[in-house]
C-alpha cells in the first residue's frame, strides 16, 4: 500500500482583465489539477448521498459546456456520447428514473480516462469556438456561468473528497503542507456598523446569479460586529462549557440532531490523547486554537452563538458591512485549503477574515429577493428551486477559487451541514 501523496499544484487565476478564452482554459486546468493526486478509485467512490464523486464532478461540468453551449451554438452536433446527458446531468439529481443521485458513486464505467477524454474533447471544442467567429451574446453568457459553475464545482469537489478520504481509518491526506502558518492570538473586537435604509444585492457590470438580484431595500438597525470569525479556542471552550449537552443552549431541531447524531464536536474532530485533533486534506493534525472554527452546521453556529450571548448576522447585516471591503483572502488559489490563524492584527476598526477561510452562516433562510425571477431556460433551474429549508452563508472560503465571490453572493446549505468550510461570525445589537 502507497503512502505517497502526489503533489498538488495549483495555478493562479486568470487575472482580473484576462479574455474569456483564458478564463476557460485556467479554470479546466485548475479542475485538473485538483483531480491529478487523486487515483481512479480516489475520483469513483461516493461517501455520503450529498456528495459527488470526483470523476462525476469532472463528467458533469463538461457536460454543462456540451448541453448548453455547443449545442446551442450548433443544435444539430452529435453528442458526444449518447448515454452521458442521463449519466452527467443535474437537473433531475438522478441517473434515469432508477438510479438516484446516491448512486453516482456506482459509476464505475465510464472509466476515469474515458471522462478526461470527453473532457478533453469537449474543451478543445469550447476553446476553438470562443476562438472563432464571434459568439452570440446569450452564448458569451452561458460560458462566462458555465465558468462560475465550475468553479462553484471546484469548492464541491474538494469538500466532497475531503469527506471521502476521512472516512478512510487510514485518514489519507490528499496533500502535505502543514504546519500552514505562524499561529498569534488575536483578541475579538466589536466593530459598530451604523443601519439604516440599506440596498443589497448585485448592482452593475459584472457576473453574478440570479438569486443576488434584484438589487432592494433593507432596513437594517445599527449593530455590532466580531472582527474576525470565531476560533477553534473559543470553539472548544464552549465544548468544555457542555456546549453539546446543554438543550437550554439549542434550537430544538438542532437539539434533536445533536442527540440523534451523537455530536460532541465540529465535524472531522478527534479527541487522541486527551488533545483535540481534526482531519485535514493535510491529513490527521492538531487543532489549531487562532484559526477559525469550520465544519459546523448552521444549528451549531447558532447554539454557540447563544452560549456567548450573541447571534448570527442577518444576511442583510452581513452584506452592509462587507460591501465595501476588497474582497481578498485565504482562497483556494493559496494552496493551504485550510483556514489560517490572522498573520497580522487587522487596523484598529476594521473586519478581519470577511472573505476567504471560511462560509460564514447566516439566520436568513435562503428566500427570493424581492422581484425574483429565475434566468429563463434550464439554467435558470440552479438556484430557485433550492429556496427551501436552506439557510444562507456569506463570503466564501478556503476552497472557494479566487475571484469567484463577491459581497452579495449568497451560498446556501441545509443546517446540518457540516462538510462544507463552514464557520460564524458574531454579531450583537448595538
Ligand atoms: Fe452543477
């Protein structure tokens, strides 16, 4: 049996004025390369029902070039293979009627190098079209989402084989790059964010989803925000506080999914010698007490903000107060596809951490926007219909690729989830 963890190398992203034949090449190559350390068996296997395999993130986000923008450009083109619309789609979440999105994980044929060869095809074809004649506009927009699409693929494929490879006893790492950072302590802060007759959501030029618009009108009161997300120290002292067994601290159906999961701890932790450890894609490591907690589900953000006396932000409060910061941080482009502990204290009044490192959840449930209307066609199937029983995060993470967020983007996950980068902030009326 190999211990050997290949390399990953990730590449920059196409900066900020890069064409759109550069983007497409940078972001397929950044989704290779996040499959290349992996082996066929690593890209096959399914852990939980809400994750995908690799290979199928690799099949499914080809598929999204071939169906909606070779085949608009030319509705008589061949598919490439005439099985894999059933096989690759995501608007039924089902392999045929039979065989439920569960089952992705069965896919043992197409082979691995079958999938990278229809991705190979599909790319050479998208890159000589954007290259060609010019492109309608309504095909310009679909690459430019089928961008972002695989982008927001890139994130899945990192927390779903995160996942994958930490239910393995062995623990595999999928890279070693630790330790990631000098570790300081930074006190929080309460910064005051003055409310008032707001606008949120997506103004301008620039890509964003549907369900960032329309742009509206908040009333938000003024209130006060924590300058950096919670850490694993205050983390833990709360479990030490019997944060875990304390329903007066719980909403009750979180309460219920504590006690029906046996939590005790944000997900991938590990107590080993009387110490806290957690799985990383670095494999087994020491829980670090300045970087910020991640892996808790909505109802664990919630009760932890009870404990403390404060809450979770409004998504309204939370866009308020990032709409003006630059959106930079520890992204996926950084390579440590972990959070990091702050190198430096943030000036005297300023939030720290607001982008990058870790989804921030919110206490809006994911709803339309005033004047919502989902983009028309089958696209226009991504994010409406999910606005149920979802709750919203803010500001992307260590596995979000750079560039592919912005103040008014909104995630979204049901509050149990736990796999993905997920964290909070606190905030308290002022
Ligand atoms: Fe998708």
């Amino acid at each position: 049996m190999s211990e050997t963890v290949r390399e990953t190398t990730i590449p920059q992203a196409a900066p900020h004025h890069a064409s759109r034949w550069e983007c497409f090449k940078s972001v397929r190559e950044l989704t290779r390369r996040l499959a290349a350390p992996l082996s066929a068996e690593d890209c096959t296997i399914q852990s939980m029902p809400e994750a995908s395999p690799t290979k199928w993130h690799l099949a499914h986000t080809t598929w999204f070039f071939e169906t909606f923008v070779l085949a608009k450009i030319d509705p008589r083109r061949e598919p490439y293979h005439p099985k894999f619309k059933f096989l690759f789609n995501s608007y039924y979440n089902a392999v045929g009627d039979r065989h439920p999105r569960p089952q992705r994980g069965l896919l043992s044929r197409p082979s691995l190098d079958e999938v990278l060869a229809y991705r190979h095809r599909i790319e050479t074809d998208v890159l000589d079209a954007i290259a060609g004649a010019k492109l309608a506009p309504d095909v310009q927009a679909l690459i430019d989402l089928g961008i972002q699409h695989e982008q927001q693929h890139q994130e899945l494929l990192l927390t779903d084989l995160k996942h994958m490879l930490s239910c393995n006893p062995l623990r595999p790492a999928y890279q070693k790059n630790w330790p990631l950072t000098p570790i300081q302590a930074r006190e929080p802060r309460w910064i005051r964010v003055a409310g008032g007759d707001r606008q949120i959501g997506h103004a301008g030029d620039g890509f964003a989803f549907d369900n960032e618009t329309p742009r509206h009108k908040v009333w938000v009161h003024d209130f006060e925000m924590a300058s950096h997300p919670v850490n694993n120290g205050e983390f833990i002292e709360f479990i030490n506080d019997g944060g875990y067994r304390r329903p007066e601290l719980w909403l009750s159906l979180g309460w219920d999914h504590v006690t029906a999961r046996g939590w005790e701890a944000p997900l991938y932790w590990e107590k080993r010698d009387e110490r806290w450890h957690m799985f990383t894609l670095h494999g087994m490591a020491p829980v670090e007490l300045n970087t910020p907690v991640c892996h808790v589900s909505f109802f664990e953000a919630d009760a932890f903000a009870r404990w403390s006396q404060a809450r979770l932000p409004t998504e309204a409060e939370w866009e308020t107060a990032a709409a003006t910061l630059p959106v930079e941080g520890n992204f996926l482009e950084s390579g440590a596809l972990h959070p990091l502990a702050l190198r430096e204290a943030p000036p005297e009044g300023t939030l720290a951490q607001v982008f990058g490192d870790v989804w921030e959840w919110t206490r809006s449930d994911y709803s339309p926007y005033p004047g919502f209307r989902p983009a028309q066609g089958a696209v226009g199937e991504y994010n409406g219909k999910f606005m149920c029983s979802q709750y919203v995060l803010r500001g992307g993470s260590c596995a979000t690729p750079t560039g592919h967020v912005r103040a008014s983007y909104r995630n979204f996950f049901p509050a149990d989830a736990r796999w993905q980068f997920s964290g909070l902030r606190l905030v308290r009326d002022a």
